[in-house]
C-alpha cells in the first residue's frame, strides 16, 4: 500500500506529521523539523510555515523544550 502525502497527493517513502496541522505529509512538503526530545520531534509543513501565528508557536515550543533541557540537565 503506498504512502499518499495529504497535502500534495503525491506518493512519499516515508510520511511525518504536521505537528500544526496534523496532516501526514512527505518530506517534500515539510518545511522545518526539530527534536523536541528524544523521543518527539516537531514537524511543520509549508502551508503553516507561511502562517505568521503557526510559525511562531512552533518555533516557542522549540524555545521552550529547549530551556527546560538546559534546566533540567
Ligand atoms: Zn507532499
Ligand atoms: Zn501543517
């Protein structure tokens, strides 16, 4: 069965969630990931890059796992 990216349609390999939207999308259409933790990683697709307010409470939950690290380490 192949993996259809939800926002192009197109066929991927591998499919990441849009932490934002939710969508299942192909690395193509994802614009920006970073790791969270170990274990999550925060993933934003290119329609919500271009929204001002998503892009800004990716990047403060990227801030924010980063402070808490730095805190708890
Ligand atoms: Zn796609
Ligand atoms: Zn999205």
């Amino acid at each position: 069965m192949p993996l259809l990216c939800e926002r192009c349609k197109r066929e991927v390999y591998r499919l990441e969630t849009c932490n934002s939207c939710g969508r299942k999308i192909g690395v193509e259409c994802m614009k920006s990931s970073q790791r969270i933790s170990k274990t999550t990683r925060l993933v934003i697709c290119k329609d919500d890059w271009s929204d001002m307010k998503k892009r800004t409470v990716y990047k403060n939950r990227g801030l924010q796992a980063q402070a808490s690290t730095e805190t708890t380490a």
